[in-house]
C-alpha cells in the first residue's frame, strides 16, 4: 500500500499524466526535488505507468465486443490463448456464470465477427457470448468524449506513437524524435490532448491504491438506456460502463477495496430505478490488459472530428 502522498501523486497522474513536478509539488505540499524523486521511484516500481491512449476513431477500433466465455479443461491456459490475440485488450479468468471474460476491439462489425468466430476456434473453448457495446458511458482509463474537429500530419502520428510508449517522455526528447523546437513540440501535443486525440493518463497497479476486488456486471433496464447508465456510471466504484445490446443493456465493471465494499457497489447499483443485475461476476485473475495499440498506416492530412 502506498503513503498518502504517493497515493495523491497517483491520483494526480492518473488526472493528468503529463502534469510538470512543479504543479505535482504544489499538490502535495512538498519540493519539486522531493516529489521528482517519488515519482520516478513509482514509475520504476510500476505502481503506475504512464501512457498515451489514442481515441478509437484515430486507431480505427470503434467495434467493441465484450466476450463471455466457458471452457473445457484449463481456464487458464485458454485464456492466455485469448490474450495472445491482437484485437483482445482485456482478458481475466472469472468466477460466476462463465469461466473468463474478455474484451476486443475492431474496425468495424464485419472484423468484430471474424475475430469472435477466431476466439471460439481456440482449443478448450465451448461457448462464447457476445455483447456489442454501442456506447461506452464511462471508462476510467481511456477518452470516451467526441473527438474535435483536427488534421493529423505524419509529424502528429510520431508524436502519438512516442506517447502511447511514454506518456511522460520529455518535451526536449519528443522535439529531437520529431525535429522541431522544443516550443512547436509542446504546441503540437497540447493541441492533440486537448481535441481529444489522445488522453495522457497513470495506469495504476489496482492494489498499490487498495482495489483489490474486481467485478462484472450485465444489467437490463426499464426505460431509456442512456439516461440510466449515466446514473450507473456516477455511482462509486465503478470503472467502466457501456450500453449495448446482446444479453444484457449495459454492462459494467467495479472496483473496491474489499469484496464486501464490492457488494455494497453492486447494492447501490440494484437500489437505481429501472434497474435489474442480471448477472455479475467476479474477476479472479487479470491475464492481460492494455491500452495501446498499433496505429495503422496513415496517409499524410488525415481529418477526424
């Protein structure tokens, strides 16, 4: 567990990850010097890890498939299989109502579909179910907000690659790679955080802030969707929402600090009008979770937004 000033620093890193040792010092109370040295100390523990997560759009993974899966003979050897392919960026071995669960993302529908039917090619594997997510209500460590109006140049996609490997790669770093000024450099990467190309965030190790207990969940709901998802995701704890259609409306994932402050999650959840827990499902073991991604060949002058 950490002190309750690397548990700030965290948190602030997590805010912002590109946020100078000045402004951290000034959070904490403590020197710039002192606070350096926290940092980095955290950063080569690997309480956290700092890193650039591109929007969907710009990677070209806006179809997004969240796969329940049950096995015959090792869940775990199963799963890393699961993990080894590309399009999965989540995968954990659960306890309820499937074996393990795990997240991929793709183009588009037809690519979704092509790589649900690789998954359940894999040898062990009896069944899976999907759930399209149409709407990702809220996800605690990647950009969920409607991408700006921007054009992307080549110079842009290096800056985006040098980020997702680091996110707090230093500035004078990022103009030597790119060969601009230290000064355009910076403008170039405020510009493509602030329209939302790319979210510099901490990627904490869950139990250094003392969530020890991961859980799943499928709701149906009565009424509209959206409006009650929004009430789902503001409710604490948890981590990630989307609505969609499949065997359930929404599905989601909490985090707390005990599997009986994880009940509580899921009690206050049961508590919201217009909603019914389906299922829910508790994560034992992360196999894989990542949030970078190659990025696709791109011509020069690409405009998104």
């Amino acid at each position: 567990m950490l002190d309750a000033v690397d548990t700030v620093l965290v948190r602030e890193l997590q805010r912002d990850g590109r946020a100078t040792f000045q402004a951290l010092a000034d959070r904490v109370g403590l020197s710039r010097t002192a606070v350096r040295a926290r940092v980095q100390h955290l950063l080569e523990t690997k309480v956290v890890r700092v890193v650039g997560i591109v929007h969907a759009a710009v990677l070209g993974t806006q179809a997004i498939g969240h796969v329940s899966i049950t096995v015959d003979g090792s869940a775990r050897e199963v799963a890393g299989s699961v993990a080894e392919r590309p399009c999965v960026s989540f995968t954990a071995l659960t306890a309820g109502p499937h074996d393990l669960v795990a997240q991929v993302r793709t183009r588009d529908d037809a690519a979704l579909a092509a790589e649900i039917d690789q998954l359940r090619a894999i040898p062990g594997v009896r069944s899976a179910e999907v759930f399209r997510s149409v709407t990702t209500v809220r996800d605690a460590h990647s950009v969920v907000r409607e991408l700006g109006d921007v054009t992307l140049d080549d110079i842009d996609w290096r800056l985006l690659q040098e980020l997702q490997r680091d996110g707090r790669a230093p500035y004078t770093r990022l103009a030597e790679v790119i060969g601009l000024s230290q000064a355009a450099t910076r403008a170039r990467v405020v510009r493509l955080m602030r329209s939302g190309v790319i979210q510099v965030t901490g990627l904490a190790d869950p139990l250094a802030l003392g969530a020890a207990e991961l859980g799943g969940f499928g709701l149906v709901v009565s009424g509209g969707a959206r409006r009650i998802a929004e009430a789902v995701a503001a409710q604490p704890g948890v981590r990630y929402l989307a609505t969609g259609f499949g065997r359930y409306d929404i599905l989601g994932l909490a985090e707390a600090s005990s599997r009986a402050e994880l009940v509580a999650v899921l009690d206050g959840i049961r508590t919201l009008p217009g909603v019914t827990v389906r299922e829910s499902w508790h994560h034992l073991d992360v196999v894989k979770e990542t949030y970078s991604t190659e990025l696709p060949d791109k011509p020069a002058d690409r405009r998104f937004g």
